[in-house]
C-alpha cells in the first residue's frame, strides 16, 4: 500500500457554499457526536453503480458502529457541519480533487474543513459485444462472433470466462465495475476498526464508539499488487447472495480485466481448435498420442503444424482489433504433458530436462514464435503464457523471448515454500525466467484448495499466513499480481470451507495492499477481534496448526493435538459469538477426526523402507538390474502373503532409490514356471494387464493418496490415479519401465518422475504431486505381485493387508529418503 499526503487545505467559499449556506458554523471535526450525525454523504445526481453502493456502505457501517444514520443525498443540505463526498461530482471538482492517476483500485482519502472526500475511479462496465448475455444466448453470440472473424473460433469473452458470469442481478453489479471510491470506504471503515473475515455478520467485527471525528491525515494509496484476483470457486460473485458478494468486495480484490483480459493466464489456445468444424476439415492441427489424433473434447494441439500457427496468429490479432483487450493468453490447456508423436515433432522434447523441462524448448518455442508474429502488428498489445506443467522451466533453444510476452508462474506457496531448499528453487526459476523476458511482465497463479472434499487435507485447518507474507514480500515489484483458485463448498452445512481458509485469504488480500505490513500485527489483532476471550487459545491452535497441518492427515499425535488446542478455545469462548466461529472450524475438522480413527486402526506397526539417493545417470532401465548401483545399495526387501504375512511359493523382492527427483524401482519376480508366464497384454494402458501376471507400486506422497503403477513380464504399464476411490486412467505420470525374463525369473526396473509439491494444484491430469519423502513428510506405500495361473493366484505384498486387495492405503508402509 503506497501512502502519499495531500495538502488538506481548500477554499472555505467552496466549502461554505457547499455544506453549510445559510446554517449557523458547527464543529466540523466530527462524522458523528455524542452518537447524533453530525455529516451527511453527498455523491452525484447520478452516480455510477459502485459508488451508489459506497453510500450505502459507509451508511450502514457508520450506523452499526455509533448509532447514528448519515443521510445520503446529491447536494449539500447545510443542516449538518461535514460533508463526506464519496466518488466523482461537482462538489470534488469545485475542490480540484480528481480520480487522476488512481489505477487499479486505488483511492484517496482526504480530510478537509468540513469535508470527508472518498474517491478513486468507479467506470461502470460496459461488456463488449458480442458477448453471450446468459447461456441461451451463447449461438447468437457465436454467430456474430463468427460473422466478424470469418473463421470458426472459439470465443474469447465466453469460451472460458463466461463473461455474464461477472454480473449480479441480485445486488446490480458487474464484477468488473471500477471500486475505488467503494475501498476507500473500505478503508475508512477500517481505519474505525471494522473488521470483515468471513461473509456475513458472524464474520465481521465493528467496535462500539459514540464519537467519529474526521481523519487529521490526507492519503493516496495505491496497492502493491494490480490484479487481485482470489477465485471463488462456486461461490462466483454472478450467484452469490449480498453477504458473500459484500465479503468479496470488502478484501479490495481486482480481476484486473484492463491488464489481462479475459482469464488471461490459461486455456488461451483452445480457442483456436476447439470447434468441431475445425476438427472435421483441419485433422493435422492435432497432435498424435498413441497413434490417434487428439480431437476428442476440445483437441490436444500439433505445435508443429504450420496451417494451426496461422490460425493462432490470426485468432490473436482479431482479439486485439474487435474487442480492443490488452492480452491474450496463448497457452495450452491443462493436460498438455505429452509430446505429439507425429514427424514433424521428433525430437522436440527435452527429456533430458526431467518432468518440469521435458516440454519447455517445444511449448514455449511455439509460443515465442506466436508472440512474435503478433508483436509486429499489435506491438502495444501483450500475449501470455504460463510457466507451467511439463514446460515450467525456461526454454534453452530459444534466446531472449518475445518483447510482447508476459508469463504466468504456476505455484502452490503453501505446499512449496514451507522448505528453504524448495523456496531456493522457486526462487532461482523466477530469476531465470526474468532473464529471459524483455517485458519484466510476470503474474502469479496460485491454489487455497486444501479444504477440498478427497482430498487428504479435508477438514485439516491449513493455515500458512507467514508462507503468504515471505512470498508476497518476495514478489512486490516483480509480479504484478495473482489469481488464486479457492475452494467453496456447495454444501456448507456443518463444513465451512472458509472456517480456516478465511485467515489466508484475510492475509493474502491485506498485503496485496501493503506486501511490508506487520503480519504479527494483523494476527494478533485477528486473535482479539475475532476470538475475543479465548484469543490466547486460539493463537496457539492456529499457530501450532500452522507448524504441523500438513502432518495432520496420517499422525494421530498431532490430530490429538490440535483437537486438545481446540477444545481448550470451545471452552474459553463460551456460548457467545466467538464460541460460534470455534464451533464453525470444530465441525469443519470432522474429516480429519474420522480419519484419525482410521488411521489409528490401520497404521499401526507398518513396515518402513528408507531409500538411498544416488544419480540418474547410474541407471539404465533395460530390466535386468545389472547396474552397479543395485549392488552398491544392497537394500533387498523380501514380498509377504497378503493375507497371512507368510513367505509366498514365488518369492518377489525389490529395491528402491531416489534420483534427481525420481523414485527408481528394482523387482526381482522368481517363478517355478517362468516359461509359462500370464502375460495378458503388451500394450501399456490396457485393462487387460490385471488378467494376468503383474506387480504393483502403489504411492501415497503427503499431498495425493494415492497412485496406482501396474506394470507385467512384458513391461506394459498402466498408471492410475486413485484418488478419492476413483479410477482415472486417463491421468498421465511420465513413468516408465522395463522387464526382462529369465530362466526362473523375471525382473522390472520402472522410473517414476516426480513432478513437484503443488503439481496436483498446477495440472491434476499429469505427474506425480509430491516432494520428496522425507522423516518429517514420509509417503507410504505398498508393493505387490499378482501371479497367476489356470488353477491358482498367487498374492504377496512389502505391507499385507489380510484381505485379498492390494488397494487398503491404511495398511501401506513408510517410505523415506535418506
């Protein structure tokens, strides 16, 4: 927050004939006295839709906090001594206070003789046409889009963004109307001591005063951050009810629409390819995977086509000309791993380059070129890509980048930064990047989705304040701002999603105004305003959670811990309003406490396994195990019956080891019947692999339970993610084997890249989310062999379960690296 004075003194003519002609001089030092108003709000005879809503704002506000209700009026009465002058009018023309140079939400707050003024830009909306103005409407629109292009694209303002979802009938707002006047309201209220941590009254604090003077002290502010966006989920302010789109408006946030358009960060190529007309006349435009063509949905993209370059080109171009938008993103979608196996893009890879490089010398080689093409007719226009997935590193084949390119860092800050190694890395990627790009133009997308149902943090209280405050910190002057997915329940019965994430976004959205503001300050106020008397309880519950939560999912100890914390501030607050936002954040940790159980039920006694790290360079996957690093790291773990725990007829045994952020694995399958293996399929991906002889890695890291790696004699392999009890075999990890049989025997040696802590945040389709296991954050897993035969099945497990299922993650092991 930049904070610059003003000289408060103006003409008294001005300001006699304003407030107070005709009227005997009041006190003009005071809002309210001795709770009677002694102002009045003054705005224009016709005032644009936010500060409308400002008025009744600072109305309401100053009601709740004194008593007193402030009329609100278009020109002066003269029966009170202060006028508050909130937005552009004739009143703050006649005193040269004007909206000049406060961008992105800025505001000023000025006192005066008899005078409040509170004012920043407030430009209602206006969509630009087309635009789909509800979902029935969305052929119109297409047509007209159609008819301007004459091409069959996507459209930008709908195919994502869905443009009417930034209007709220209810309250008669776009998201996208300016709000300045509206924060300064904001933060004179604050100023007062209001306080508004979750939507609706049980989340707002306002103190009790019967007198408000008028501020001594002038102040511009400009935030620190110019997009400010923190996603509601399905909380969308376009079907959020008053409370929520209030609590929305009151964090200061801003979609940033001017700077980066319509979803600038992502999806900005789907556009281009997505129609089914495209995919009918334009087959080549799409990358072969598997030996097929990727049309189904909305099309996996040939970066080597030249026809799909010029569409993409043009597509861009049109943009610019017909909706006038400053960026457009030119990315990917998500899912976008693998390299198209076509002629033309052989060898375009980097596989040397391991899961966060192997794609970024093809991606953004393309999109440099993109960028380039349209630098040299729009160049006062930008294009976007994100550093993301399988291309998050900077390109080594491509030099400086285009001069038009800005860049979307994908992140997880709180699942990447808690660990000053993960930090250094994070750190050093964004000062290669900056390298590379002449603009200096980097934006930031992150992801609050801890409370998300499936997920082994539901209903674990994830605070990480101290993470948002070092990171924000970090990135004042360099990024320009953020989007933040955060997850919203639909169901908020007895799970309140915002019953620990409110405090992240508390946080988050208070620093994007002023990245340098005393964090323990704010929390401490937090504690007492919030929490009122059992603040000294909950500072330790959320501080201690803070230290532990990720820990929470799979350690009874600190579950009880946390509980016993909690337990403490029920009783402290009471049956009052501060016992009722305790008993919001009890409910929402009833997944947490059901998984204690479970966990101590299943957990206990489980075999561990610590694995040695060495280098990639020591392994050559060919199945044999007959490197030298397997004998270096003699490590040998016998499998088990998987009901009884007994030695198995056909004994299995395996290695594991880490390297350069890969698990590596070696099994050694002895069979009586080796000629004779079950090998049901050699086809990687195929069902059918289950029929027959196989074995199995099953990986649960700290932040995904769990996948699933099935690989047979012939080294086929299928991966699958298995979260939630879901079979998705369309997830793609990047794994790779090889086997190899002998004469009583088969062997495997299977590599699985591991893509990063925050990777199921970053594209939930690809890699492996996780950092490496350590004795503070261990995995557990499980290993097992399938081997089957016309009479008889054959079952053995690292941990069995004492079922006839491989899959019972709370009876996997430990894993560690040294």
């Amino acid at each position: 927050m930049k904070t610059s004075k003003i000289s408060t003194r103006f003409g008294m003519t001005a300001l006699l004939a304003g407030c107070m002609l005709g009227q005997p001089v009041f006190g003009a030092s005071y809002i309210v006295k001795d709770g009677q108003p002694q102002a009045e709000i003054v705005i224009s005879a016709q005032p644009p839709r936010m500060v409308k809503l400002a008025a009744e704002e600072l109305q309401a506000g100053i009601e709740k906090i004194s008593g007193a209700r402030l009329a609100v009026t278009n020109a002066a009465s003269g029966t009170v001594p202060v006028c508050v002058y909130i937005g552009q009018s004739r009143h703050t023309d006649s005193l040269k206070i004007s909206a000049d140079g406060l961008e992105n939400g800025a505001f000023k707050i000025i006192p005066g003789a008899g005078s409040l003024t509170l004012l920043g830009r407030d430009d209602d909306f206006v969509p630009p046409e087309p635009y789909a103005h509800d979902r029935a409407d969305i052929p119109r629109k297409l047509k007209k889009w159609d008819e301007l292009t004459g091409e069959k694209w996507g459209n930008p303002i709908d195919q994502y963004f869905n443009l009417f979802k930034q209007y709220n009938r209810a309250v008669d707002l776009w998201q996208l109307d300016g709000c300045g006047s509206l924060n300064a309201v904001h933060e004179f209220l604050r100023d007062l001591g209001v306080r508004w941590y979750m939507p609706g009254e049980l989340g707002e604090y306002v103190p009790k005063m019967k007198d408000i003077p008028l501020p001594e002290t002038a102040r511009t502010v400009h935030p620190d951050f110019a997009v400010r966006d923190l996603h509601q989920g399905i909380r969308q302010f376009w079907v959020a009810d008053r409370d929520e789109v209030m609590w929305q408006l009151r964090l200061g946030l801003n979609m940033g629409f001017d700077l980066i358009g319509p979803k600038g960060h992502g999806h900005g190529m789907v556009p281009v390819h997505s129609r089914e007309e495209v995919k009918a006349a334009h087959p080549e435009y799409y990358a072969i995977w598997g030996g097929k063509r990727m049309t189904a949905s909305e099309g996996k993209p040939c970066l080597s086509s030249t026809g799909l370059f010029g569409q993409h080109v043009k597509y861009a171009r049109a943009v610019f000309d017909i909706y006038n938008l400053r960026m457009v993103s030119i990315s990917p979608a998500d899912g976008y791993a693998t390299l198209c196996q076509c002629e033309l893009c052989r060898d375009k890879g980097s596989p040397g380059r391991l899961y966060s490089g192997q794609m970024s010398d093809y991606v953004w080689g393309y999109m440099d070129q993109v960028a380039r093409a349209v630098n040299k007719t729009h160049p006062d226009h930008r294009v976007s890509g994100l550093v993301y997935s399988t291309y998050r590193l900077p390109p080594e084949k491509t030099g400086q980048m285009s001069p038009n390119l800005a860049i979307y860092f994908c992140q997880c800050r709180a699942n990447s930064f808690d660990e000053p190694e993960a930090r250094r890395k994070e750190l050093e990627l964004r000062k290669a990047w900056l390298k590379k790009l002449p603009s200096k133009e980097v934006y930031v997308y992150d992801y609050y989705l801890h409370a998300t149902p499936g997920r082994p943090t539901e209903g674990v209280p994830a605070y990480f304040p101290r993470i948002i405050a070092e990171d924000l910190r970090s990135l004042k002057g360099v990024s320009r701002g953020e989007f933040v997915e955060v997850h919203r329940s639909l169901d908020e019965s007895g799970y309140h999603t915002l019953a620990a994430n409110h405090l992240n976004l508390y946080v988050t959205s208070r620093l994007y105004w002023n990245a340098d503001q005393d964090l323990e300050g704010i929390l401490e106020e937090y504690y007492d305003k919030f929490y009122g008397p059992a603040a000294k309880e909950m500072k330790a519950f959320v501080e201690y959670a803070e230290a532990n939560w990720k820990k929470a999912s799979r350690d009874v100890a600190v579950i009880d811990r946390l509980m016993a914390l909690l337990d403490a501030a029920r009783k402290a607050a009471g049956d009052t309003v501060y016992g009722k936002r305790i008993e919001i954040l009890h409910n929402f940790t009833r997944p947490m406490r059901e998984r204690r159980a479970q966990l101590e039920l299943g957990r206990k006694d489980m075999p561990r396994f610590r694995a040695n790290v060495c280098s990639k360079a020591d392994f050559k996957l060919d199945g044999r195990l007959d490197e030298p690093i397997w004998d270096k790291h003699k490590i040998i773990i016998p499998l088990r019956e998987l009901k009884t725990g007994s030695k198995p007829q056909n004994e299995t045994y395996f290695r594991a080891l880490w390297a350069d952020d890969s698990l590596y694995f070696g099994l050694l399958c002895l069979d009586d019947d080796a000629q004779n293996l079950n090998i049901a399929t050699t086809r990687s991906e195929d069902a059918n692999i289950w029929r027959g002889d196989f074995v199995e890695i099953m990986l649960e890291t700290h932040s995904h339970s769990f996948y699933q790696f099935t690989a047979n004699p012939a080294g086929a392999l299928t991966d699958t993610d298995r979260k939630n009890g879901a079979v998705n075999t369309s997830w793609n990890s990047g794994a790779e084997c090889a086997a190899f049989a002998g004469s009583n025997f088969w062997s495997l040696e299977a590599r699985v890249p591991i893509a990063g802590e925050g990777q199921e945040e970053l594209d939930a389709m690809n890699g492996v989310s996780g950092r490496r296991p350590s004795e503070t954050y261990p995995w557990f897993f499980n290993l097992c062999r399938q081997r089957t035969r016309t009479n008889a099945t054959e079952r053995s497990a690292f941990s069995p379960t004492g079922t006839d299922s491989f899959q019972d993650v709370l009876k996997f092991g430990e894993l560690t690296v040294k």
